[in-house]
C-alpha cells in the first residue's frame, strides 16, 4: 500500500505505507516505515538496520529482534489496514521512529568469561561470569534465562555510563560491568542465554548463550553382600569372620558468543535498512497442542504453590467488580481438590481487596521464593481490571485511582513487575492465568482489553517472563451479570479442570496444561456467543513443556444419573497408579444414597481397585 503528496514539481513522491517481506520458508514480517513490526516466530530475525559509525569505521548491526520489545506492535501494524478508530497511533510511546531510537544510544555487548565455552557440570548450582561493555548506549536491564525461563533479572541505570548516555555525553574508554550470576539448573540440558539493554531499555544485545549439561549423579556403591558366619569349630567358642544474531553477511543461526569490541564505541550517525536475509527456520508447535502423555512427570512428586489474587472492592467505586473474589476463591478449591492427589503439598497465598498492592504481591512473591525449588510447579491467578496501553498490559491494584494514561503507566502493576517477580520463582513449571475486566469508564479514553492490542500485549507479558500464560478480558456486560455465578473465564477453567483431559486430551487421568489450554481455547468464545452475543478470544501462550495441574477426580455431587461417567473416572485414575484412592472413595461414599443400589456398586469398585 502506498500512499504520498503532489510535489511543487508535480510529480507524485511514493512512500509506502507498510512493508510485508515473505521467507521462502514460510516466515515473515510486516513493517512500517517508522519502524513497528509483527512477524512471525522467527521472522523478526530476518532484518536488521545497518549503523553507519562513521568514515573507514565497520558498520554496527542492530536486528529487528532486538527492538522487540519498543517496537512489536501488531495493533499498529493492523491499523494500516483495517483503519485506527481506537487510535492507537495517538498514544505516547507511538511516536517515536527506529532511527531516533537506534540514533540515541546502542545496546551494550555481552560475553562469558568464565565459563567461555558450554560445559557439563555434575552439580546444579553453577556461577556464571560476564561483562557487559557499553557501546554509547548505556546499560540498562540485564536478564539471565535458562531454557527461555526469565530467571533473573537487575538494572544498572545509574551506573557511570548510564549517566554519560542519559547526558548525552561520551565516556574517553570502553567502560564495563562484570556480573557474577548463580545460577539453578535442572538434569539434562540446560541453555542459559544472558541480554543487556541500553539505559532506555529499548534496544536488547545479541544473546551469549551457553549450554550446561548437569550429569546424572553417579550410582551409590552397594555394600558388598557378607556370608553367613559359620558354625564355631568343635575346639573353639570363636566364630569364624568369613546441553548473536547473524549479521548480514551471516546464516542465521544462533548468535555466536561477543568478544569485546576493539574499537572505542561511537554513536550512530546514520541507520540504513538492510535487505532482508533469509534463512531456514525451524518449524513451530501450534499455541494450543494437543497434549502428549503426561505421566512422565509425575515421576518426582513436587509441591504445588498457588498465588491467587482477586480485587471486587477497588478504592475507586467506578471501578467495584462482583465476581473477582469469589472466583479466586473457587480457583483455590478446584486446584487444592484435584492437587493433593497429585502433589506432595499444595500451599495456597491468597491476596483479595485491599490486600492487592504492589507492596502486597511484592511481598507474597518473597514468601512464595523461601520454599520452591526448581521441580516445583507455580500458579498465579489475577483477578480485577486489566488496561492495555503502548502495547503493554497493566493490571490495576486495588488502591489505583485513575485520573488519566500516565496513572495507568505510573501506578498499575506493569510487565516490569511481573517481569522482576516471576523471575525470582526458581519453578521451571509455571502458569499464569488472568480474568480480567475492561470498565466501562476506560473505554472511552482507552484500549479494550482485547483484539490486536490484547495478543500485542500478552505475547510481550510471556516473551518477557517464560512462563505459560492464558488471559481472558470480560466486556462490561458479562462482567456484571456473570455466568453460572462466574466470570466466563474463571467459569471454564473450573469445568476444564475436570472435563479436559478426556475432551481434549489423551484421558490418562491427569488434567494437563496443555489440555487446559485447549479447552478454555474452544469454550470460552463458544459460552460468550451463545450467552452474550459475542466472542471473547483468550489469549493462549504456551511455553515450554506439557506438566499436569490436576488429577481427574469424581464431582463432589453423586446421582443416579451420572455415577456411571463416576466411575469410568476413577478407572482412569486408578489405571494410571495415582495414589490416594482409597480417600476418593471415603469422599465418594459418602455423597452417595441407597437408592438403586449405588452403595453396594461403589463397594464393589473399592474392591476391584484394593491394590494386590
């Protein structure tokens, strides 16, 4: 598409509008002549912006992929096409254009000194050593992940160099920070992949990433076996003791790790687009996979640790939901219910009203730190109002007062703040599940929580944190009358706790993340439709590996219309070796009335399931 004015001249200047590039292997990206892109998994990888340093200096290079997180904005980018009645493009942060950005200051370079090379290690806990050089920029955030899990993160915005770059000054040398990380590794292969960005955090290095391969532990000798000791002799009473982005020049492959720069770092002077490059790329798994078989992972018998927070009593009265608590405390049920079975401990933090602040979750996610280790699970559930603004997602705490944009960007819980907390829980297996709700005061002046702003927004939120998240926004109707004595959302998960694995999964007697996820995928844009007139699209980001979240257990309220759908249930349950039978049927049991025999039929199952 194009678009342009009638010069003095008369002939008509043509500058497009949006810029679409197609791989021969299927990726791609979309950008805009300021520089907003989408693109497909791996297809921001595919360009980059030449930086001119200068007469006889060596170019620098800044990918597309790098700028992610200032500049993916699918919501712009579909307003080229489809028009902007939301007008997006009048907010802050969509005014700025890539060449300003990249002009303002490089990100630094990273590299590990010690180890340099990737390793195997035989205990879990290693220390990882880096420098981060600045290249003009700055140095901002750092974050470390390990296997695409943000697991630590820190700013160094007022170090020296910082303050050179902010005051738009040159430091006479190359200045550098060295951090020294511990970090927690599980069996296997473990990628540890470290980022810096400038001051500004708008522009991310090329990744260092290493590889350590924790070795299974070695087998405890057994002891010798002994013999018998023999009978004493006749004459005697004395026994016998018998696992950088390519430049233009490169394939793309994983970046190589950065050795320091020999040259002094200058600013940018002047950015060209360059062609594209192209190269193979790996093919992806659908967001919502069917699951695979899950009972590998129950090998390990973990803790499951729970963070549900729910605000109906906002300090704003515009602001007052109806369902919010209720529905945190019925999460809490179902996951304590389905759980025991299936974990060694379920602990349970639970936040509601005014104990939703940011000092308030600050501190529940301390305590949630003192006891996960790393094979633990990690759930957290958000409930209350939710804001999408420059491509980002805020979620309101109960003291917010809204006054305008800058409230929301100043006050509310941001992704830096789900970012920094998820970060210190050490859990490879997490979780995020948010219900939230877009007022109908804030409809006027900003985002609804939904559309291309709500998928730009979410799939920033799980790139940043590593952690699987499923969210849902309600509209003001559903939110106020509810559904089934729930917000739909929360409503489906409750169901799907129970009824996914066999509806949208292998039926092995676990509820699975990702049949969870493809439950609440088809159920909840059907529920809405059917009940409201509309479609509410879940965002579904899956990350990682499949785990179970539950066992499939018996409804609490037995019949004599549905015992026999019952009891195939705990077949399953059984066939699949979950422990804790017996206190199913003391629950089962008990619910159950004489009429047509269903006493003397749960007797006989307990007995046709009493282990050998």
């Amino acid at each position: 598409m194009e678009s342009g004015s009638a010069p003095p001249s008369g002939n008509r200047q043509i500058t497009p509008i949006l810029t679409l590039f197609p791989t021969a292997d299927g990726e791609w990206i979309a950008w805009t002549p300021g520089g907003y892109f989408a693109a497909s998994a791996r297809g921001a990888r595919q360009i980059g912006y030449s930086v001119n340093q200068g007469p006889a200096k060596k170019a620098k290079y800044v990918s597309v992929d790098q700028l992610y997180d200032r500049f993916y904005r699918p919501d712009l980018v579909y307003t080229r096409l489809h028009g902007d009645p939301q007008k997006l493009w009048q907010q802050k942060e969509a005014s700025n254009d890539v060449k300003d950005v990249i002009s303002g200051g490089l990100a630094p370079r990273i590299a590990f000194i010690d180890p340099t090379a990737d390793a195997a290690v035989d205990r879990p806990i290693v220390n990882v050593h880096a420098n981060v050089m600045d290249q003009g920029g700055g140095i901002g955030k750092v974050v470390w992940r390990v296997n695409d899990t943000t697991v630590a993160t820190d700013s160094y915005a007022d170090s020296s160099m910082s303050r050179l770059a902010a005051a738009g000054q040159k430091s006479l040398k190359t200045e550098l920070i060295t951090l020294n990380q511990q970090l927690t590794l599980l069996p296997g292969d473990n990628t540890v992949e470290l980022v810096a960005y400038n001051k500004r955090n708008e522009i991310a290095s090329s990744p260092a990433v290493l590889t350590f391969t924790v070795n299974p532990p070695l087998p405890t000798p057994q002891p010798a076996a002994q013999a018998a000791p023999a009978p004493p002799p006749i004459i005697s009473t004395a026994p016998k003791v018998s696992p950088p982005i390519p430049r233009p020049s490169e394939s793309v492959a994983e970046p190589p790790t950065v050795t320091p720069p020999s040259e002094p770092a200058v600013a940018a002077t002047t950015v060209t687009p360059l062609p594209p490059v192209v190269a193979k790329a790996e093919p992806l798994p659908s967001p919502v996979p069917l699951s695979p078989p899950v009972k590998e992972a129950v090998s390990i018998s973990p803790t499951l640790h729970l963070l549900v927070v729910g605000i109906n009593r906002y300090r704003d009265k515009a602001l007052r939901l109806q369902y919010a608590v209720q529905d945190g405390q019925a999460i809490t049920e179902i996951i304590r219910w389905t759980g025991a079975p299936l974990f060694r401990d379920v602990r349970v933090i639970q936040l509601f009203d005014d104990q939703v602040t940011i000092k308030g979750l600050e501190q529940a996610f301390r305590q949630v730190k003192e006891t996960i280790v790393p094979q633990d699970v990690f759930m957290l559930y958000l409930a209350g109002h939710g804001v999408t603004l420059d491509g980002r997602y805020y979620f309101l705490p109960q003291d917010f007062r809204y006054y305008n944009e800058e409230a929301v960007r100043k006050n509310a819980i941001n992704q830096d703040h789900l970012q920094s907390w998820l970060a210190d829980i050490p859990a490879r297996k997490s979780l995020v599940l948010i219900d939230t709700c877009e007022s109908g005061s804030f409809s006027q002046s900003m985002v609804a929580m939904r559309g291309m702003a709500e998928k730009t927004a979410i799939a920033k939120l799980t790139r940043a944190t590593g952690r699987a998240t499923i969210v849902a926004s309600t509209d003001v109707q559903p939110a106020a009358e509810g559904y089934q004595g729930h917000r739909v959302f929360t409503y489906v998960l409750l169901q799907g706790m129970r009824h996914a694995d066999a509806q949208y999964g292998n039926r092995d007697g676990y509820t699975g993340l990702f049949e969870l996820a493809a439950y609440v995928n088809d159920q909840v844009p059907a529920i809405t439709m059917n009940a409201f007139n509309f479609e509410q699209i879940p965002q579904v980001h899956m990350v990682g590996m499949d785990f179970p979240i539950g066992v499939v257990r018996v409804r609490e309220k037995i019949t004599s219309q549905n015992w026999r759908s019952d009891l195939v249930q705990v077949l399953l349950i059984r066939e699949s070796k979950t422990t804790g039978i017996a206190s199913y049927f003391e629950a089962f049991e008990s619910e159950v009335s004489a009429k047509d025999g269903l006493k003397l039929r749960c007797k006989n199952v307990k007995l046709f399931l009493r282990e050998p």
